[in-house]
C-alpha cells in the first residue's frame, strides 16, 4: 500500500470496542469521482448515535446567541483562519514500464495549516510519508510551494513543513485545556480535493480524552493517539493533517481520523477525532528543534489480559497486560520482565488493557524509572524498570 494515501479500513481498537477506521489523507484517484469516496475514520460506540438538533451557542448561562450572532461568528473563523490552510501534495518516483526512466506523480492529497511567521506547517505524518517531493498550495491557488520537511514523528501520526514565502498567512494556536464538551467547533480541510480552496463544516467537541488506536501497515494495529478530540463536525478524505478551530479562531486540534462503522454492516456517522494541540505543539516544537520527537520505550510486546487468555495461563487475574516477548537489549530485558508475566499496575496505577498500559508508559520520559506489579504463576512481584528513548521505526 502506497504510504501518504487514503488508507483502506482496519480494525482499530477505541477504549476496547473494535470499530474500523481510516486515515483522512485523500486517496488521488478520488480527485477523479466522487463515487469512489469511501468512509474513513476512528472508532465509537457499538450503538449509532442519535442527533439531535444543535441549540444556538450559549454567550452566558441565561443568554442565547441569535442565529445571526452564530453565523456571524462562523464566517469570522473561516476568513480569519481558512488562508492559512494549505493543501499538500505528496509526490513520488515511478518508472516507466516502457523505457525504465524515472517520474514524478501526485500520490495523495492533504491539508495542512500554517502556525507561525517562519512559513511552519503542521499536518499528519500519512500525508507526507513516503513523500519524494512536496508541494504546498495556498487557498488562493495562486501560491504553489516546494515544501521542506522539518521532521515528522510516526508515533502521534504528526510532521512540520516548511515554506519559504512573504507575508505568509498563519492561524493561532489554542488551549486545548480550556476545551468543554459541547463547544462549537470548525473544521476547514480540502475535502476530497474539491477546486476552489478549502472546505469548511462546524459541529462541537463530542468528547475529550479520548484514546484511539491507528490503523497499521497491512491491516496491523497502528500505533495509539491519546487525549485526542472527539468531533461531528464533517470531515472527509483530505481532511488529515487540518484544523480544527474553536470560536475564538485558534487551532485546538489537527483533523486524523473518523469512524466508519461500529461494527460491519452498521454505519457510524459523525464521529471524527482531532489529535490534540497540546499534543501537536509539543511535537512540532521538538521536530523544529531536533526534527525528530523523544517518546519513552520498554521493549515488550503485550496483549490485554482476557478470559480465555486468562484460563491458559492458569491464572485468576481479571484485569492488566500479558507480556508476549520481551526485546534484546531493551529496558524490559534488562529489568527481568518475561513473557507470560502479567503487569497489573505501573506506579500503583490499575493497568486495565493494552491501551492503559501504552498510556501511562507515554506519560513518562526517557530515563524515568517505573515500578511495575507483575503477576508470575503465583507470584506477584514488583519489578523497577527505567524507560529508553523509544528508536525511530524501520523505514
């Protein structure tokens, strides 16, 4: 499968329910035909949703906005921040089944958004992975950049570009601590490549918090996103890597993933997941400075603890992860973990499933040093483990 594209769906794992899922990057055949739009996204519920309909903004506990203050308010996020939302295009080397040479294609097509005055654009790292060539268009269309790769950080699907450019359009960046469930939000994203510049849907903040697991290569288990933004608001192959915006026009997440059906056969509808800008700003400011990010790292590959899994190893824990193997050389070899060990808690904090555990493992630095309740046959110890800086994947 061609990195950078539209990935197909895979089975994602969304606080233990199993939803499909896809990536927001636009596949470039769908600048074709808009028939062959499939779904995309990250997980929910098993149950649809109902919708109700969206009450006018609250400007005070006792006082409604009128529709014209909202429209109003919307129109201000689109003209304030639209112009920094940028269109990328990820273009990659073929050969001519004929004569062997070399040329460049657009593989896939995605959004980006402009944050500061040095020509930064922060976007996921699908739209730009296995990138050749990049070019960043501007919504005016009249602007068209070779973009530079800053640094991109496969492990909370994010990267930064550079442009070089005058008096280059930028989108302030939010708190996203001051975020509240139901607050409106926008979404702005090239939707399917349509011409004519960006697309702009509202919806609110659905949930906070929320854990999401990536789809991977070949259908595999991608790596996890937490603390991201669950949204309605519409958004559509082509939309990774864009903003989404709070009515103060500031950058409170980046567009990555929706979901597509709860279970198959049942649709999901208007559940989207935005990474988080407390999330994206630490990593952009690391992948400027260093253009790569620091995660920490232990070395074991682990599966959630469930009954049947329970009853083969004889055991009558009811909760944690069961360590799979254990990597040479890494920070779980050199504490003694096993495979068949059960961790149960870290730091005194319960370990509920395999996403907890990478949770409270992310939570750390390199070089902190965990206490982990392990489960040995009818043992439980405690084992202290200190944490490595996690290697950059295998390109």
């Amino acid at each position: 499968m061609m990195k950078g594209q539209a990935r197909s769906a895979a089975q994602a794992n969304v606080r233990g329910l199993r939803h499909t899922i896809v990536y927001l990057a636009l596949v470039l055949p769908l600048l074709l035909g808009l028939a062959a739009c499939s779904g995309l996204g990250t997980g929910a519920t098993a149950q649809q949703p109902t919708t109700a309909a969206p009450a006018p903004a609250p400007t005070s506990p006792s006082v409604a906005a009128s529709p014209n203050d909202f429209s109003a308010a919307i129109r201000d996020v689109a003209q304030q921040v639209r112009p920094a939302v940028v269109q990328i295009t990820n273009e990659q080397v073929r050969f001519d089944s004929f004569t062997n040479q070399p040329f460049t294609v657009p593989a896939g097509v995605g959004t980006g958004v402009i944050y500061d005055d040095q020509g930064h654009i922060l976007t996921n790292n699908h739209v730009i992975a296995g990138a050749q060539q990049l070019t960043v268009a501007l919504p005016d269309n009249e602007n068209v950049y070779a973009a530079t790769l800053v640094g991109a950080d496969p492990y909370t699907d994010l990267a930064v570009l550079k442009i070089d450019g005058q008096n280059l359009p930028m989108a302030r960046l939010g708190d996203a601590q001051k975020l509240q469930v139901g607050d409106w939000v926008v979404a702005i994203g090239n939707a399917l490549g349509l011409p004519g510049g960006p697309t702009v849907t509202t919806g609110v903040v659905s949930a906070l918090g929320r854990t999401v697991q990536e789809p991977g290569e070949n259908g595999g288990a991608g790596p996890y996103l937490f603390d991201t933004v669950q949204t309605d608001a519409a958004i559509n192959p082509g939309n990774s890597g864009g903003p989404l915006i709070n009515l103060q026009d500031q950058v409170i997440g980046i567009n990555t993933l929706v979901a597509t059906q709860a279970e198959p056969g049942v649709p999901a509808q208007g559940i989207g997941f935005a990474i988080s800008i407390a999330t994206a700003k630490e990593i952009a400011d690391q992948l400027v400075e260093t253009g790569r990010a620091s995660h920490p790292y232990i070395g074991v590959q682990q599966l959630p603890l469930n009954p049947l899994i329970a009853s083969r190893l004889g055991t009558k824990v009811k909760s944690g992860v069961v360590v799979v193997s254990v990597g040479e050389g890494t920070p779980a070899a050199a504490a003694g973990l096993q495979p068949r060990d059960i961790i149960t808690e870290i730091d005194g904090v319960a370990v509920a499933d395999d996403a907890a555990f990478a949770k409270i493992i992310n939570s750390h630095k390199p070089g902190d040093t965990i206490d982990l309740t392990v489960v040995r046959g009818e043992q439980t110890i405690h084992i202290k483990a200190t944490l490595a800086e996690r290697p950059a994947p295998a390109s």
